[in-house]
C-alpha cells in the first residue's frame, strides 16, 4: 500500500501538484493514524496533507479514484455451464464454421476467462502506449485495446452463432441464456481493459517525469507560447510573483514619518531616570500603490492572457492595486480580481472584452481614467501601463498622459515591442516614451521579471 | 477536556456543540490533533470556518484565544509587549526600597551588583503583556490557537508565524526561549484574498470548506432555527441554492442563510411568496445589484429562468 501511495503522490507530481517531501511525510503519517479501511477516511486523510491550493483539489479527485479502486474486474461466467451434452456438442460444431482467431476470442467469452496477464502485456507491446499520461485518454486507449482484440468482430460472430445455435435448433430457453452470459461476459471483460488502460496510463504518469521547459519558457517571446505552455507559464508567473513577494518585504521602504511614539519614548527614556531625552518616532512603512492599465486589444492578445495574471498576482501582493484593462473603452477590472481564482477571473475579464478590428484607443480610455478614476492616482502611486502603443491613429491624447503622470510617483510603460519598432506606423509610443519615468521591452518572462524587479524599488 | 479517539468521536463531540461537520472535516481536525498540525480552513466567506474553532473549543472544553489578522498587525499586537507605564511606575513607587538596596554598598561598582541583582524583577513575566501567541504558549491549560482571516495579514507576519507555528516556541530576549507547555489546536482560516506562502501551507493540513449541499445545509437550518417549518426550511434552502448557482457578485452564505430563516421566523411567513421574498431578500444579498439580477430570476415565468440560470460556454480568445 505505501508504494501505491508513494505511486500516487508521484502521479500528482507529474499532474502539476506541488507535495513537498515534508508533505508527503505527513501524508504517510496521517494514513498510519487513520488507517485505509474506510475509504472516505482514506481519502481526507491524502487530501489534507497533500493538497494545499483550492485549484489543486480537481486533480486529486481524478487520480484518487484511478489508484485506489478496488481494482478488480467484474467477475465473468462460464456461459456453457447448464447446457446439455448435445447443445454444449452443438456449440462445440457451430464454432468450428469460424476461423481460428475469432474462435479463441469466441471460447473466452462463452467460457468466462479474463484475458492473462500475459496477452495484456502482449497488448500494451502492441499499442506502444507509453508516451500516454493523461487520464482523459483512458477510455480511447481501452478503445483501442478493443479494435486490437478485434472486438467487433468477434461481437459479430457471436451474434452469428446465436443465429446458427437456434437453426440448428437449440432450446430457446437455454439459448436465451447463453446469449445473456456471453453479452455479461462481453461487458466485463471491456471493463477489464479500461481498468487496464487506465492502469497503463498511471504507470506511464509515474515513470514519466515532467517537462522541465523553464529554461527555455523564460527566453521564449510571448507570441511562440501555445496553449499547453500558458499552464507552465502560470505557475512560473506564479513562482516569480512568489520571489517578489519576499523581495518586496525586505524592500518596502521604511520611513520616518514624525508620528511622536510615547511607548517607545518612555522604553529609550528608562536609563535616564523616565525623562523624556530622546524622542523616538514611530516607524512609517510606506507602502506602494500601483495603478495598472492593460491593453487586451487584438494586437495584444497573445500576451494579455499572461499580462493579466502577472496583474492579478500584483494585486496578490500589494493590497492598494487597481487594476484597469482597455480596447476602446477603460474597465475597472480588480472586483473580479478580488473574488474569483486566477484563472476565472482572466477569463471572464478576456469574455468581457472581446477583442476586435482596429478598435484600439488608449486616448479615449484614458479620457475615460481622467474622468472617473483619476483620484486613485496620488503622490504615492507607481502609474503601470502594459500596452504596444499602438493606437490606430486616434488621438493619443498626451496631454492627459502628462497630467496622470504628473501626478504618479513614478511612470512606468511595459511594452512588448522592440525599442526599433516604437513609432512605427500606428504606434505613438515616441510620444507616451518621454514622459514615462521608465520604459521597459517585455517580450519574455526573463525581461517581465527584471522589469518588474526595478519596477518594486521605487 | 477531552481528547478524540477517533473522527467520529470528534464529529459527534463537535454535533453536540452545534456544529454539524462533515465526515472530512472530522478527519481533518482528528489528524491535526494526531499529528500535532496546525489547520488551514479555506474557502468562501460565511461558511463556518470560525465556527469550526469555536466549536473545536467547546467540544475539548480547551480556552479558546483567537488573534484576529488585519494590515498592519505586527509582533507587539500578536505575541508579547512590556508593559513600559506599568514598569514606570513600579520604579517611581519602589525608589526608596531600591535605594535601601544599595545603601549599604561601600563602591559604586557594589552598588551596580546589587542593583544588577534585582534587575530581573522589571523585566520579569509580571511586566510581560500577554498577546493571544504567547498566551497560547505560556496557557497552563491546552488551549484551542484561532488565527482568523490570516490571508488579511502581510507577508512578513506570515513569515513570522512560521517560526511560532513550527516549534511552539517564542524567544523574549530579556526573558529567554519560552516553551509551550501544551501544544495548542491551532486552526488558521482564509478568504482566500489572497495567496499565502509556500512555506506556510507546508506546515499546515489543508481543507477547504465549501457551500454545503442541500441537504447539510438543510440540517444546520433545522438545528440553529428549530422555530421554522421543516417545509419552509425546505424550500428556504432551495432557494438559497439556487442563487449560489447565479452569477453574483457575493453568493450567499450560511451564515446568511440562517439570518435569512430567523427573519422568516421573526415575520411569521408561512410561504414565500413574492411579498415575503421582497422584503426579506436583502438579508440574503448585500448588493444592490446581486438584488436586483436575483428578484428578475425569481420572480419571471419559469421558461426564462431556466436559461438565465445556466452558465454560458467558456470560449477561448483566439489570436
């Protein structure tokens, strides 16, 4: 059983889930106290120790079931037994009208053997199926178990038999009830297979490790992502807000605010008798606040997705954010930050806007910041905004630009494009540039970290 | 006080404080007793997560001390803090005593020694303000640790907690390395604002509680407003059901629902009707908007309502 265990933890490893060996102790601990009798019990027991994310929990619900079935295939009957000398002679003579290897698959059935370990081996040989390790693929590789067996085939020549059985003139009854066994049999020994195949793919789940891209994901551009790579993306997105975080918290600036602090006072002042000769001040930390705009217009698209989960892990860590994305049109978008997992809430924001044809202004949203949001713009706040510049010659509106960043501490433009292309047919990054206190090209995680590093000292 | 034999000695114990728990819930909170792990409780607002540790409390008959998070919450609100006007006054008040002390002292380097002597005295546990972390560890008693809402409070406490979490143990400097007596039940609970570190979901058990199904919630109705109608309650619930299922902006919660099935209580309502919904729905919903979206689903012909209730299909965004 441990190594079953030891099995599955492995399993949710290749899945994704983070089990630290520490984790994986616990678990073995806890199933030690508990013991794995009663199933559910079992089962909380894993999930408390290994699963810490919410988003973690649907994996483990999926693999759980697949390792620790009670894996025994549903029993099959001899469908001869209670058949007559002559019938049982009968069937013996109507079998041998088909050829030899629908025959062997034929006798199985009617006489209720599993197939052996062996021919599953044989199988698996057969299909090559080692490069399988998703459970989604269970039921198609059973499938294709099934075709390799000729499953259809011999479910044809069974009913043919049934066919010859009656004109040679079986007992109804009898034949009633062969037909009832070997159909059972059929059922079970299908379920056999996906029992098999699934038990393949777990195997292959363990055995094989899991890409280690990273190196490779930080210097890639954002545009050569597909979508299996957006889910490594998160997590390494993940990670590096995760370092962030505790850069950040040595790095919050601590100031003298000249708030007087009587507690400290009087402690500084205990070696001189309780008179006030040092005045000591209270500690001000001063914490950032960020105001983010995003463009998730078309030509942004292939980085929005990722940019927004950047936002979102920014919102994470520094309570004051408010994050804003654009097309043609500014919205409020840290709400659903707030209460919904990453994920969700990138798609419903990405739903909520869909992208269109030439329909790109960032003069008109920021008309629209200056109009409604500008008072979360203060002395105090770093002003972000992710976008190419690119803005379909519409006005870009540098006058607003000036003042909001007039107002910010600090100015900072994300762009995904080279610095060679600013300018460049509709791009009025010339103009934003120099009233930005820093520019940066983002075009792979490498640069989206350095970024966002420099970005956290101001 | 009382310590679990098994799950089902704790979910009935915790049944008997009126906390209906489920069968993992049980499971969880005996291994964190078994293992000696602190729990981390998440999910939605309003789901009992606090509860849980009150209840915890009653059912172990331990002291329960709850340290509430928010920003900003630092050491000094958390663990310990001298008590710098009660040590001022002690001075001031034991002056003559601590001149007698050194009175007879022939050097001023005797004096220092003496004086050095009875140093100990200001900074002793008598000076020493408890927080509810040193007052978990020093308890004499086993106590049951709430740390409410810790996604509330910032990294560095986070960081912080590990260490106490870890060994149970806090060093004074003045005092030296105090260690706990009792390991306390320690449960942690989140909203889930925000992600917590690594580190400290390693050293937690984890359980998420989510909305309870119908027929749980049902149970805890029936058991914390006995007043209401088994078929009212019924159909309260349902209804509470199925605007969870709604896209809104804050999905009610138990603890709504509970509010909402006094008020029906309160008003007498033997049917909910359009009038009774109307008046009372607000208990539920505490948007404006939520309000509005959940009065035109409950209140159109049902055909609409099948439809808006559904979620739409989640397209990809395409290049």
């Amino acid at each position: 059983m441990d190594r079953r265990i030891a099995q599955f933890i492995a399993a949710l490893r290749a899945s994704g889930v983070r089990v630290s060996l520490a984790e994986s102790a616990d678990a073995f601990r806890a199933v030690e106290e508990l013991g794995v009798k009663d199933r559910e019990t079992f089962r909380s027991s894993l999930r408390a120790t290994l699963v810490k994310e919410q988003q973690d929990i649907p994996t483990f619900e999926r693999l759980f079931p697949a390792f620790f079935q009670p894996g025994e295939p549903p029993p099959m009957s001899d469908a001869t037994q209670g058949l007559s000398q002559r019938e049982a002679q009968m069937l013996a003579e109507a079998l041998r009208r088909f050829n030899q290897r629908l025959r062997d698959m034929m006798e199985k059935l009617l006489r209720g053997e599993p197939l052996s370990p062996e021919e599953l081996a044989e199988l698996d040989q057969m299909l090559n199926n080692s490069e399988m390790n998703d459970l989604r693929y269970q039921n198609w590789l059973a499938r294709q178990m099934e075709q390799a067996l000729n499953f259809r085939e011999v479910r044809q020549a069974l009913e043919e038999l049934m066919q010859l059985l009656n004109e040679m003139g079986m007992n109804r009854e009898h034949l009633e009830r062969l037909r009832q066994a070997v159909r059972a049999n059929q059922r079970a020994m299908q379920e056999q297979l996906r029992q098999h195949a699934g038990e393949q793919i777990l195997q292959n789940m363990v055995e094989n490790k899991p890409r280690e891209p990273r190196d490779g994901l930080l210097n890639r551009p954002f545009q050569a992502f597909n979508e299996d790579d957006l889910r490594l993306l998160h997590q390494e997105v993940r990670r590096l807000a995760a370092a962030l975080r505790t850069r950040l918290a040595l790095r919050l600036r601590r100031a003298r605010s000249g708030q007087f602090d009587l507690k400290a006072t009087l402690r500084a002042n205990l070696k001189h008798g309780g008179v006030p000769i040092e005045l000591r001040h209270r500690d001000h930390t001063l914490k950032p606040k960020l105001v983010v705009i995003c463009d998730i217009s078309t030509s942004m698209r292939y980085c929005s997705e990722l940019m927004l989960s950047l936002i979102y892990a920014i919102q994470d860590l520094i309570s004051k954010t408010h994050a804003f994305t654009f097309i043609d049109h500014l919205e409020y978008v840290s709400p659903y930050f707030e209460h919904h997992p990453a994920t969700q809430a990138i798609d419903q924001v990405l739903q909520r806007m869909p992208g269109g044809h030439y329909n790109t202004d960032l003069g008109h949203s920021l008309k629209n910041f200056n109009e409604t949001y500008l008072d979360t713009v203060d002395h105090r706040t770093t002003f972000i905004v992710v976008g190419d510049g690119r803005n379909n010659f519409n006005d870009p509106r540098l006058d607003i630009f000036r003042t909001i960043a007039r107002r910010a501490r600090a100015t900072i433009w994300l762009n995904p494009e080279p610095p060679a292309l600013w300018g460049t047919g509709d791009s009025d990054m010339q103009g934003y540039a120099p009233l930005c206190d820093h520019t940066f090209q983002v075009n792979n995680l490498q640069q989206l970290a350095n970024a966002i590093d420099k970005l956290l000292l101001h | 006080m009382t310590r679990f034999t098994n799950p089902q000695h704790l979910k009935a114990a915790l049944g008997k404080q009126n906390y209906i728990a489920s069968d993992e819930i049980a499971t969880v909170m005996y291994l964190s007793q078994q293992l000696g792990k602190p729990v981390l409780a998440e999910g939605p607002a309003g789901v009992g997560k606090t509860e849980l540790a009150k209840a915890l409390a009653g059912a172990t008959g331990f002291e329960l001390i709850r340290l509430q998070c928010y920003e900003g919450l630092d050491e000094t609100k958390a663990l310990y803090e001298w008590e710098y006007a009660k040590q001022l006054l002690y001075t001031q008040l034991l002056r003559d005593k601590l001149s007698d002390t050194y009175a007879q002292a022939l050097t001023l380097h005797e004096a220092a020694d003496r004086l050095a002597a009875e140093e100990d005295v200001f900074f002793s546990m008598r000076f020493l303000l408890q927080r509810p972390l040193l007052k978990a560890i020093l308890s004499a008693q086993p106590t049951v640790l709430l740390i409410d809402e810790i996604d509330r409070a910032d990294a560095e406490f986070e960081a912080f907690l590990l260490e106490v979490l870890s060994d149970f143990q806090v060093s004074v400097p003045e005092i030296g390395t105090l260690q706990a007596v009792h390991r306390p039940l320690v449960v942690l609970t989140s909203n889930n604002t925000r992600e917590l570190s690594e580190a400290l979901k390693r050293r937690c058990l984890y359980l998420f509680i989510d909305y309870p199904s119908l027929e749980q919630e049902l149970a805890v109705v029936r058991l914390k407003v006995p007043d209401l109608s088994p078929k009212l309650a019924r159909q309260a619930v349902e209804l509470v059901q199925r605007l969870r299922g709604m896209d809104l902006r804050k999905a009610p919660s138990i603890s709504e629902t509970l509010d909402w099935a006094k008020a029906l209580v309160t008003l007498n309502a033997n049917s909910l009707d359009q009038a009774t919904l109307e008046t009372t729905l607000s208990v539920l919903l505490k948007h404006e908007a939520d309000l509005q979206k959940a009065k035109r689903h409950l209140f159109s012909p049902p055909q609409r309502d099948r439809r808006s209730g559904m979620e739409p299909p989640t397209p990809r965004w395409q290049n």
